[in-house]
C-alpha cells in the first residue's frame, strides 16, 4: 500500500525570519506623506500659478482702462493706423512696454492688427484661438512663447460705450519670468513650512508604529503557531482519510471474502469478494452472526477460533469449509486478526476468506498425477531394464556377428587365394591350350572370384576397425598423384559406361598419411559416382586446399540421394531405397570404410546431395609437415 506524503506548504514560512514591520511601516508611512506633500505642492504651484495669472490679467485691465481713457480712439480699431498715430501712439505705450510688458497690440473685430509696438505685424490678421472670448466681452489670456521666452498674453475687450459691444481687443504681452519668480518664491516657503510639518509628523508616528508592530508580532507569531498546528492537523487528517480509502479501496475490490465482526460475533462489513463467495449481499449479512457462513459440523472450530481471537490472538491459514446462502459449502483458507480498541481491548475481528476450491481439486488432481507418474516411472524402469538387458543381447549378438564375419573372412580367404592362383594358372595355359568357351567361363570365374576377395578384404578391414586394431602406415602423401593415379584407373570403366569423369588439380601441400588407405578412399568414391551414374552424365574429381585442409571432392550427375537417408549412408551394409530399387550392386561397405580411414586421418566427410541432381561428396584432411616420416 502506497501513501503519498505532503509536504506542508507553511512549514518553511514557520521558521523563517518575522518581517521587520516597524521598518516597513516608518518606509511606508514616509511614502505616504511624501506622495501627498508632492500632490500638496504641486496643487499649491498651480494655484500660485493661476492667482499670478489672474493678478497679471487685472493689471492688464487696470493698463488697458487708463490708456483706453487718454490715449486710444475708436478710429485706432478701424484700419490700420497712419505713420503719424502710429508715432504718437509707440510714445503712449513707451511706458507700458518698459514696466514689463513686451508687446501692445490692437484688434479690430475681423482680426485684424491696426496697431502694434511690433511694427511688422501692422496690417496682418491674427485671430487667435481665444479671440472669439474677447469679442463676446471676455478678458482671455494664454500662455505662449514669442521666440525662446515664455509670455502671458492676456487680451482685454475695446468698447466705445460701457456694456456695448466690443469694437475690438488690446492685447498685452508680458514675460512669465516675473510670474516665474512669484510662483518660485510662494513654493519654496511652503515647500519648506510643508516638510517642516510632515517630518515632525512621521517623527512622531514612529513610536505609536513600533508599539503596533510589536503587538503585530506577537500576534503573527500566535497566528503563525495556530495556523501551523491546525496544517498540520489537517494533514494528518488528510493522510488518516487517503489511508483509509486506500484500505477501503484494496478490501473492495480483493478478490478475497473480507469482513468484520464485533466481539460477540456480529457482522459489521462485508465487501464484494465476500458477497460474490457466500452469495449474501452486505444489506442481508450485515448484523448477523457470523455462525451463519459455517456448517452445523464445523461449530467446534467457530468457538475455538472465537476463543483464541478474544484472547488476542490471530489464525494464519486455517483450511475449512463455509456455508453459502443456497446451502452448498465451499472450500476456504481463514485468516482472522483481532481489532483493538484504544484501550488496548479487543474490540472485534477481521475476517479474510479465501475460495480454496480450485487449489483443492488441483492438489487431487496432483496426487493423482503423481500416482500416475510413480506408475509410469515404475513401468519405464522395469522398460528400460528390459531394453538394457536387450542392448546387452544385441551387443553381444553384434560381437558374435563380428567375430563370426572375421572368423568366415580369415576361412573364405584362404581357399579364395588358391582359388584365385588356380585360375591365373589356368587362365596362362598351365593346363593346356583352352578353347574359347573354356576361356570364357574362366573369366567369368575370375571375375567373381575378385568381387568376393574384395568383399572378405572389406569385411577383415571393418573387423579391425571395430577391434580398434587399425593401424595406418603414415608418410609423405602427395594428393595430386593419389587423385591422378585413381582417375586414371577408372576412366576405362568411365568411357565403357559413357560418363565423362575429369578432374581438376589445385597445388596442395603433402600431408601426413596413409598413401594406399588414401588411394582406397579415392577410389571407394569415385567407384561409387560411376556406379550411380547413368550413361552421358559427369563426374568431377578436384583436389583444393582450404583453411589448414586438403579438399577432396568427387560431384556426379546421378541419382542423388534423398534427405532422409544422408544420416545412415556411413553405416555398414546400408542400401539407399534408390539403389535397391534399381537392382545396382553392391554390399553398402565402401562409404563405412572411407569414414573409417577418413577419420583415422583426424579428417571428416561431408556429403551435400539430392533426389534426381546428383551427389557431392567432400573430404577434408588437415596438412601437416612431416619431418623424417613423423607428424610435427
């Protein structure tokens, strides 16, 4: 059963250093206050702005008044005015100009100038953007810049008659240095008298800050060890709750008949196993007594089982067998642990149950298995004692026939020799002249007579070999000249029976050998090709030599030899079912004979071979220099 830890989010909070409140706070608090002494000063600075403004724009009037009244005609504000006025009227605004204002301007009603101390804009029209304010009878004043210096130009309404409808504008433009300067002086005093009073301010706020951050520290800390112990609180909670879903996940859905019962027997849970086992549902079972779920027979073991549970202890694997709700009974394996309670008491018990039954009826069918297995054990020893005791008769019946066939070669070649010397005798004219019918029947006498001194000559040899008396006459053996001397003994027989046998020499190292057992080999197989040969086939004599080897191959275009058969080609008196079937003759000696010397020779043969495409046979001798007839 997994359960995940969490680790809790406040636990690194908890032990970290407490913030520095006061600090925070005097910082704070001074940000404030310096926020709202620049908000303060900078309300301040407009008004100061606005007030010189408005102060510069009475004076204008008061200017506008007393020169309206002596100097200005309403036949200034016409046209423009004539050389001499504009003469008369430069001296009426001198002294206007030299008190701080930098231009006089008149205006009639269509915008245009009719005067100016600026002589060039005599003429122009110049409407402003407020010169609509001054006509309906409104002082107007705007800030502008007349090159690189900054001006207040304030334009004051011309009527001929009090209340009447302008006739024009005069329009005075003064340097907002002066007003500069008056705003300059108003916000330094108050910028002083300002931070004067928010410094005395923050000063005094700094203790009442430190007594408040104390108590929000000691507060905080109470918070943070609450807030803490009630995380860790509800962690463990969360932990004991995942827990017991786990649990009630994992006993849901167990195979396994999983219950609880109280002290005095009752059924307090039941899960789906238990449901799917007994066939009770959970609202069925649930307060019952668990004697319901065991057979009347079987009580005795309920008590004992009761007892030792009561008493504290635990049941591992009981086999028994439970009552299902149709009456039937079914095997189980009982596992039931005592609950404690707080006290330590026992409380109740968990109940697992598991459906033996499928195990039951596998260990019967074992032991009927094993019985079965000791049977045939039994029956395959008292077999494999009667096939030793055959294999003990087949052998010795095989060395009887070994001895036998060596015994009959050693008798039939004694009177084989004298016949076979009576029969050059006679075939030399020893006995006299013979005739040709004579003659004949001698050949075909000596014939025979060879073919059965060459069976007894086979015979005496695999004798030796199975008598392990095999002895090899070991030299220099020059390859080339066994396989030339052995194509040259059959190619007679070769062109009688119109097969083209060739061969095909590489250079090869001499080996160490038997040169006439070697010879014996060559001529055994090549024999063997021409025999199973039909007429205008081939056979293929080659000498090669390979990784440490001298390659004997002898490949035919006959027969072949079907699959089945390769493995028993090398064993003594073995007939393929092609040869017998086809009558050729022969005693299935000469391929057991050359495995024989083959091997003797430390060599191995190969034979590659299939129905109807002929047959390749491929002997491979290992090269070894000699050094005064022995192996190095």
């Amino acid at each position: 059963m997994l359960i995940t830890t969490i680790d809790s989010p406040g636990s690194s909070s908890a032990t970290a250093k407490p913030p520095r409140l006061a600090l925070r706070f005097a910082v704070y608090t001074g940000i404030a206050l310096l926020v709202v002494a620049v908000a303060m000063l900078w309300v301040l600075e407009r008004d100061v702005e606005t007030r010189a403004e408005e102060r510069a724009v009475v004076q204008t009037q008061q200017v506008a008044q007393a020169t309206l009244r002596r100097h200005l005609r309403g036949a200034d504000f016409a046209r423009p005015v004539t050389r001499e006025r504009r003469a008369t009227l430069d001296g009426n605004f001198k002294d206007i100009v030299v008190g701080g204002f930098l231009r006089a301007t008149l205006f009639n009603r269509a915008g245009e100038v009719t005067y100016s101390t600026d002589h060039a804009l005599i003429g122009t029209t110049r409407r402003p953007r407020t010169f609509g304010g001054v006509l309906a009878g409104r002082p107007q004043r705007s800030e502008e810049y007349l090159g690189k210096t900054k001006v207040l130009r304030t334009f004051v309404p011309v009527r001929v008659v009090a209340g009447g409808r302008p006739i024009g504008a005069l329009a005075l433009t003064q340097d907002y240095s002066s007003i500069d300067v008056q705003v300059s002086e108003a916000f330094r005093h108050t910028a002083a008298i300002l931070f004067v009073a928010l410094l005395a301010l923050w000063s005094s706020l700094i203790p009442i800050l430190r007594r408040a951050t104390a108590q929000l520290h000691d507060r905080n800390r109470q918070l943070a060890t609450q807030a803490s112990e009630l995380e860790q609180a509800l962690l463990e909670r969360r932990r004991a709750e995942e827990t017991v879903l786990q649990l009630a996940a994992i006993v849901e859905s167990s195979h396994d008949a999983i219950a609880g019962t109280s002290r005095d027997g009752a059924i307090l849970s039941w899960n789906a196993g238990a449901e799917r086992l007994f066939g009770y549902t959970a609202d069925e079972i649930i307060g019952q007594r668990a004697a319901v779920l065991v057979p009347a027979e079987r009580m005795e073991e309920l008590i004992t089982v009761a007892r030792l549970v009561n008493g504290g202890e635990g049941v591992e694997e009981h086999d028994t067998r439970g009552l299902r709700k149709d009456g039937s009974e079914v095997d189980v394996s009982l596992t039931v642990s005592p609950i404690f309670d707080h006290a330590q008491r026992v409380a109740g018990a968990a109940v697992i149950a598991r459906d033996i039954t499928q195990m039951k009826r596998q260990q019967s069918q074992l032991q009927a298995l094993l019985a079965m297995e000791r049977a045939a054990r039994s029956d395959a020893e008292a077999a494999q004692q009667a096939l030793e005791t055959r294999n003990e008769r087949l052998r010795e019946l095989d060395r009887l026939k070994d001895e036998f066939i060596s015994l009959v070669s050693h008798e039939l070649r004694t009177p084989l020799t004298s016949i076979r010397g009576y029969l050059e005798l006679l075939l030399d004219g020893g006995a006299g002249e013979l005739t040709k019918d004579q003659a004949r029947f001698l050949g075909v006498v000596d014939r025979n007579s060879k073919r059965l001194m060459h069976l007894v000559g086979d015979l005496l040899f695999l004798a030796q070999v199975e008598a392990g008396k095999l002895t090899l006459e070991l030299g220099d053996v020059d390859l080339h000249d066994v396989v030339a001397e052995a194509v040259e003994a059959a190619k007679p027989s070769a062109d009688e029976r119109g097969i083209a046998l060739r061969a095909a020499i590489d250079p090869t190292p001499s080996i160490l050998g038997d040169r006439s057992r070697l010879a014996q080999v060559l001529d055994n197989l090549v024999s063997n090709a021409l025999k199973f040969t039909t007429s205008g086939g081939s056979v293929d004599v080659r000498l090669s030599s390979a990784s440490g080897h001298a390659v004997l191959e002898v490949r035919d275009t006959g027969m072949g030899i079907a699959p089945g058969e390769q493995e028993q080609l090398f064993e003594r008196f073995f007939r393929s079912s092609e040869a017998t079937d086809r009558a050729i003759p022969g005693t299935g000696l000469g391929l057991a004979i050359v495995k024989a010397i083959v091997e003797r020779h430390e060599g191995r043969i190969e034979v590659e071979s299939a129905t109807g495409n002929g047959t390749t046979m491929r002997v491979r001798l290992p090269v070894r220099a000699v050094v005064k007839g022995v192996a190095a």
